[in-house]
C-alpha cells in the first residue's frame, strides 16, 4: 500500500506512476461531495466517481488499471471534505498483491 500526497484544497491533480502506469488523478469538491477522476496514459479510466471514505476507486478490473484507489478517513468513518484532505482525508494505492 502507497500513500499518494494530496492537499486541502477544493480542486488538484497530481501526476504519479503506479505500477509503470503514468496516472494523473484530479479530486474535485461539488455539491454532492468530492469527486475522482483517473487518467492512465492520456486515456481516461474512471471519471466523476464520487469519493465514498474506504470504497475503492477503480472496482472494475475490466477497466485494465493495476490496482485500486481509495480514500481512508483516519479519525472516523465520514466522506471526505476537501479542508482536511491529506491530514485527516488519505489518498492510497493498493498494489494488485494487496488486493
């Protein structure tokens, strides 16, 4: 399992390899909660996926992503909220042996 660095704000994206993957992963705040978006080699993966605390990412191994993504509230069991992403809000990765 791999931390990804992720900050308190309401709109970021980060460029990151997993697994010889070249991922560009953006988190955004709507009214409905924080969303996710995958990028895998210019190709998009998962786009608008709301973010749920601990319900990974990815999900479909059709998609062809090595892995999966989640969220992890590490002071309870709430949804995420931008102001505390990378403090109480974690970003992980979870390698295909981790799953």
């Amino acid at each position: 399992m791999q931390q990804i660095p992720i900050l308190p704000k309401p709109s970021q994206t980060t460029s990151v390899i997993l697994a010889n993957q070249n991922c560009q992963i953006s988190l955004y705040q709507k009214s409905t909660g924080i969303f996710f978006d995958l990028i895998v080699n210019n190709k998009p993966v998962v786009t608008t996926r709301l973010v749920r605390n601990a319900v990974p990412l990815i999900r479909q191994k059709y998609l062809g992503f090595i892995g999966d993504l989640f969220i992890m509230d590490m002071q309870g069991n709430q949804d995420p909220q931008y102001k505390e992403l990378g403090t109480r809000y974690m970003l992980y990765y979870l390698e295909a042996t981790d799953l």
